[in-house]
C-alpha cells in the first residue's frame, strides 16, 4: 500500500484486495487506487467503493501528487503478476478529484520502463527516473514529453553492483 497526499485534507491510496488464507494474504482482485478524505480530527473516510476505484496498468510502488493536487502519478519497478492480477513496470497518471473516486487519464506514459522516483515541479513538469530521466508536461487535458527526453544519466550503480547512488530532487527556478 502507497499514500499520497493533495495540498487540501484528500490523500490517494493504492492496494489491492485480499483475503486471508492459511496464514496469508491472497491477492483477490487487482490493484487499485481510491481517495480518502481526512477530517479535522484525522479521521479517514471515504465514499469510494471497489466498484468506481480505477484499476492500475502500472504496479503501484510509488504516488506523487502534482502541486496542483489534481493529477497523480504513479510509478513502478517491475512486472508482478500475482495470481492473474498483473502490474507492469512504468509510469502512469491520474485524474485526482478530492474526496470523488480517482479516474483514469489515459494510457500509461511508460510501460516495461522501471521507473525508480517521480516528481513534479510548480508548472506541470512529470520527472521520472530509470536509467534515464524522462520529462513530461502533464496538465488535466494534456501530455507531452519534453523535447530530448529521455536524457541520458550517468550510471546509478558501480559496476561492481554493490555501490548504488539513487535520488530525485526537482528545484524551482528562482
């Protein structure tokens, strides 16, 4: 389970269902994403059901939500399939509608892409980072990827394999 939240009292929280058998957890259906509305004494609720949460192309390791807080991203690493409920490696958006079930916004940016970190910068820019850095501009009616993108990245890891530098940090310009 992943939780992102919006710059109001909304947060965006993947998973899947599942029910308990023999001591563990079998995945029943696929991975979704609801929203969750915190009242001003942190209770969480929601109106979502299974029903209108919009399934995931992408498996849902990692959530960020625009500034904005009406588009979120959603990140993957690798290729799951659990039962026959797969998530691919990728990077995927959607629409976020505060406390209203989230919808899709289109077909996944990436696919078969692991996608380690993603951020947004204050004027629509998605980056996401692989062995390469790719860079959309994602408004609630618009994508597209940015000019040259993908950019090359200097190695992560040391060839050794043991040695790994990760990290995305996205700076306003002054």
């Amino acid at each position: 389970m992943n939780v992102k939240a919006d710059p109001t009292n909304h947060l965006a929280v993947s998973g899947f269902e599942y029910v308990p058998e023999d001591g563990s957890n079998e995945q029943v259906g696929p991975f979704q994403i609801a929203s969750y509305t915190v009242d001003a004494s942190g209770n969480i609720a929601t109106t979502n059901t299974l029903a209108d949460m919009p399934t995931s192309t992408v498996l849902p390791e990692t959530l960020n939500m625009s500034p904005s807080g009406k588009l979120l991203a959603v990140a993957g690493t690798y290729s799951l399939n659990n039962d026959g409920f797969a998530g691919e490696a990728g990077l995927q958006v959607f629409h976020f509608n505060g406390a209203s079930p989230i919808t899709t916004y289109g077909k996944p940016l990436l696919t078969n892409v692991p996608i380690y970190f993603i951020h947004w910068d204050n004027n629509n820019h998605l980056y996401a980072v692989s062995d390469k850095l790719y860079v959309f501009t994602v408004t609630p009616t618009s994508t597209s990827q940015a000019p040259g993108s993908p950019y090359t990245l200097p190695a992560l890891c040391e060839s050794s394999g043991d040695s790994c530098s990760w990290g995305l940090a996205v700076v306003p310009k002054l």
